[in-house]
C-alpha cells in the first residue's frame, strides 16, 4: 500500500535503491564514457549509497535499542551524511550533492506539514527535488549538460507538473519517468555519448534511484525484476538497443577513451573539515590545477572530488584550507584504460629535505638523496635542482619537508623537468610526513603508483612540534613570552608551557584525540632520551593500541617533531 514520505521509507528508499545499483552496476560502468571512460560510474554509484544504507541502518538500530522511532529528519540526515563520508568518483560526490540537497528541504522543521500530512509531503518532496537538482549545479564547477545534472534537474520538473491533489507516490512516479525521458536524450546533448552510442551513466544510475524511491512509496514491487522497476540501461541512442550492446558497437567507446588520454593523470578525492569561506578559495585553487571539479557538503564537512595531474598540489591545497582526510589518490593509467602500457621501469630516487644528521641519516638509509639545511636557512630553487641532477635519475620524488618549501621546490620540479626528468613534489609539510612517505616508497613499483602512495602516507600523516620561544609574542594560544616551550600542531601554536614533556603529552593527546595508530617521535640534540620514554610510555596508558617509534634528529634538528598516522 501507498506510504507517506517517513523515516520507514527512506529505510526501504536505501535499500531498494542499493539492490537496483546492485543489479546493474556492471551494465551503468560498461557505458562509462565522461568525464572519463574509466569504467567505473556504477560501482561508484553502488559504494556511494551502501554507505548511505548503512548511515541509515545504524540510525533505525540505535533508535530500536532506546525503543523510540526516528523521524524522517533522522532518517534523511543519516542517508545525506553517509553518501558524504563514503562517496566514491564524480558520480558518487554528485549522488552525495543530489541527496544533501533533498535534505535541506525534508529535515527543515514543517517539511512534512501543512493542510494535510500526505498534500504536505508531496508538496516537500517536488521542492527536495528541485533543490536537490539546483545544488548540484552549485557543486559542479563547469556544469555541463547532458549529464546527471540534466537528469536530475527534469526529475524535478516533471515532479513539480503534478496536479495539487497529487500524492508522494504520483510525485516520486513522475521525477522517476521525467528522469527517465531526459536520459533518453543525453546522447543528443554531449557529443561524447552520441560518438560512444550511450546514455550518461550517471543520469543511469539516477534513474535507478529515483525509481527505487517510487517503489519504496508505492510499496509496489515487480518480482521480474528483483523486487525493483527502473529504467536503468532501457534507454538508449537507438530504439531497442542495449547500452551495452551498443558500447560494442561502438568499438569500446575509443573516440573517448582517446580524450581521458590527454586529461589530467589522477583523481584526487578527499573529506575536509574547513570553513566555507576556506573552502571557496580552494574552490579556486583547484579550479586552475584541473578538471572534474566537486565541492559537496557544508556545516564544516566537505567532500573534494578533482582530475589533476599534480597530486601533489591538490592534496596540499586542501591541507591550506582546512584538515583532509580519507585521501585517495587514483591514477586513472593503471585501471588499464586507454593511456596505453605502462612505461619501462627506470631508476627512480627520492630527494628529500631535512634539518639534522640524524635525520639525514635516517632519511639516508631509507634510500632517499639528501639536502642537509639549517634551521632558518632554507635552500634555494637552484640547490634542489642541483640535488635532482645529483641522483642521475629519470624519475625523482622530492620531499621538501617545510610548508614554506612549496613555492622553491615546485620551481626546482619545473626545472628539472626542462631537462628530461620527470619529478614529483609531494607537499610534506614536515620531517614527519617525509618519513611516512619514505615508509612505504616502493622503487619496484611504477612511477604513478609510488607518488599515490607517498602522497597518500603524507598526507595521513598530522605533525606537531616543540620549540622555545624567543621572545614575547601572540600566538593562537595566547601570549607567549621567551623561552617558554610551544606546543605547535600542523605548524599552529595551540600549547603554552614550561615543561618540555607537559607540553609534549598535550601536544600529543590533542593530536590522538581525533585517533590514530602510530606515533613517531623525532628528538632534537636538546631532548634527552629519558623524557622520550615518559612520553611514549604516556601514549602506551592513555592511548590504547597506538605504537611509538622514537628516532634520533641529532644535531640542528627542531627540538622535538611528532606525527601521528
């Protein structure tokens, strides 16, 4: 029987809409064809909403432990959030957008109220739906049509020509069908799919959804076609051809596997916690590093989705604007897609940046070349290119170990780079993150897969520092005066102190607080060995299943680092 737009069917939404992304997965990333033919859109749509479901799950179980129901307002948050923290590709970050943005209007207070229950759910869900569509626009940096944003933004017109007296069922059947037309004409509006003889395959998993969700309110089910009716894969570029029989006409989809071959090299996505105003200027920054631009989220949470090619850049550019985390770094070449075969593995070498012989030799039996620097005098541009010749390789990662390095190093890459060497810069802000990178630096490897990797372990890595103070100053923490011990984390002073290891433990438990599995610590000439132990024995009582790595900085090195992976 038909149901009201309530908590119990956004339940039945998720996993309606889970088992139809399910069923045709395969079929949505075998028409894969933009912004990159990496064949991938329907798994991405898959994983995306399996985190939507279980979010959801988990709200319906925590409220049936307490014996209360959740509301509607419950419901629908935990799906939004869910396809936030765990969307996967373009397609997934969009299907995050769409579904944040019904949410905006259903967990308003008096979304589900107005003469009458049903008239005002119905009501809600055609302005959800409009919202939904208009905030993916909001998200996309370049929208283009002919895509998911077309899609849905017909959903949403088709909902909103119901009659008055429709109901939430006559709302959702109408977005499902104007959806549906709309696909049917996305080959007519992006050449790519006309050239491919496809449909938008993210319009094709919207399809999918949409009709999951008019199923979960009609409480109607088709057992021919797994309990779910959708239009997924039915339209196609001719009448009565299948999206994937028509992809093999088309011999692959060459003409625009031949296009990602000369886009950007990675995909770049990550969670940011950062503030809206943060978070427009890295909209800007990575506006110029590439393409696929998507920003979704808000309320201090965002999901970051970019095609670049230099990794590194992006990944630094959200560590600019906020804190990010859950990085992954794709390159699209070794999915096997059409970049071709992976080249003939070359010497590689890592150039790496650091204060301190003890680091230095640290960072040397790690098998990186060296540039040894003192404490306030950094090296020039020429100097690291110097460095890089100095490898003899064609292949050089470079670890510049300083945030105030980035503007030098890149310079030293471009020159290097003049002449025949294929560098990457990965954005190590400190010593600490140098040393996660080198951890799992793999020479066996291709170039690509070394460099996601590094970066990946950079970045997860959060770093903290003791310093003495050298004369009064206001810090973040308030005012400092010389030699007191500041406790900096991610190069902000956030404690105040005078003992070395009070200031440390703070420092440390700050930085565990948002968890963690390991500890390194780097001691500088002036921390002895014994206040080390009191602190990785203070970790191994307050911090539970996190191991500590001590090393030696020696001489010149700050007087403490930290990081925590």
């Amino acid at each position: 029987m038909p149901h009201t737009l309530d908590a119990a069917a956004v339940h039945a939404w998720c996993g309606l809409a889970l088992e139809a992304l399910g069923r045709d997965r395969e079929r949505i990333d075998a028409i894969n064809v933009y912004p990159v033919a990496d064949g991938d859109t329907g798994t991405n749509l898959y994983l995306t909403m399996e985190s939507a479901a279980r979010a959801v799950d988990a709200v319906f179980e925590g409220h049936a432990a307490s014996g209360t129901a959740p509301g509607l307002a419950d419901a629908v948050g935990a799906m939004a959030h869910g396809a936030l923290i765990g969307a996967r590709g373009n397609s997934g970050t969009i299907l995050a957008q769409l579904l944040r943005g019904m949410t905006e209007v259903l967990a308003a207070p008096g979304a589900v109220q107005g003469c009458d229950a049903e008239h005002g759910t119905a009501d809600a869900l055609g302005r959800a739906l409009r919202r939904a569509a208009a905030s993916t626009y909001e998200a996309v940096a370049h929208p283009v049509e002919g895509t998911v944003l077309t899609v849905a933004t017909a959903a949403a017109d088709a909902a909103e020509g119901v009659a008055p007296d429709g109901d939430v069922v006559a709302v959702a059947r109408a977005a499902h069908e104007g959806a549906g037309k709309a696909l049917e004409a996305t080959p007519g509006q992006l050449a790519v799919l006309g050239r491919a003889g496809v449909v938008d395959a993210g319009g094709c998993g919207l399809v999918a959804v949409l009709g999951a969700l008019a199923d979960a309110l009609s409480g109607e089910r088709t057992a021919a076609a797994g309990g779910v009716r959708i239009a997924v894969g039915a339209p196609a570029v001719r009448a009565g051809t299948d999206p994937v029989a028509v992809v093999a006409d088309a011999g692959g989809c060459g003409a625009d596997e031949h296009a990602a071959a000369d886009g950007p090299a990675f995909e770049v996505i990550y969670l940011l916690e950062a503030a809206d105003d943060a978070v427009a200027r890295l909209r800007t920054r990575l506006d110029g590093l590439g393409d696929s631009l998507v920003v979704v989220g808000g309320d201090g949470l965002f999901h970051v989705h970019v095609h670049v090619d230099d990794a590194g850049a992006a990944v630094e550019a959200g560590i600019e604007a906020g804190r990010p985390y859950r990085i992954r770094v794709t390159h699209f070449g070794s999915s096997g897609s059409a970049r071709g075969p992976a080249p003939e593995r070359v010497e590689r070498a890592v150039v790496a940046v650091v204060a301190g012989d003890g680091l230095a030799g640290l960072c040397t039996e790690a098998g990186a070349c060296v540039v040894s620097v003192r404490p306030g005098e950094p090296p020039a541009s020429g100097e690291l290119v110097q460095a890089i010749r100095q490898a003899h390789a064609r292949e050089v990662v470079l670890l510049p170990n300083d945030a105030e390095l980035r503007h030098t190093a890149a310079a030293a890459a471009g020159q290097a780079r003049t002449e025949g060497v294929r560098v990457a810069v990965i954005p190590t802000r400190a010593a600490v993150q140098g040393i996660a990178a080198l951890a799992v630096h793999e020479p066996g490897r291709s170039f690509d897969e070394d460099v996601v990797a590094m970066t990946s372990a950079a970045g997860a890595t959060r770093y903290g520092e003791l310093a003495v103070a050298e004369r009064q100053s206001w810090t973040m923490a308030g005012v400092c005066q010389a030699g007191d011990v500041l406790g900096l984390v991610d190069g902000d002073v956030a404690v105040i102190g005078a003992d070395p290891v009070a200031v440390a433990a703070d420092v440390l438990d700050r930085m565990l607080s948002a968890g963690g599995e390991m500890v390194t610590l780097v001691l500088g000439e002036g921390f002895p060995q014994h206040l080390a132990d009191r602190l990785e024995r203070h970790v191994r009582e307050r911090h539970l299943a996190v191991d500590t790595v001590v090393y030696e900085g020696g001489r010149q090195a700050p007087l403490l680092l930290i990081g925590v992976e």
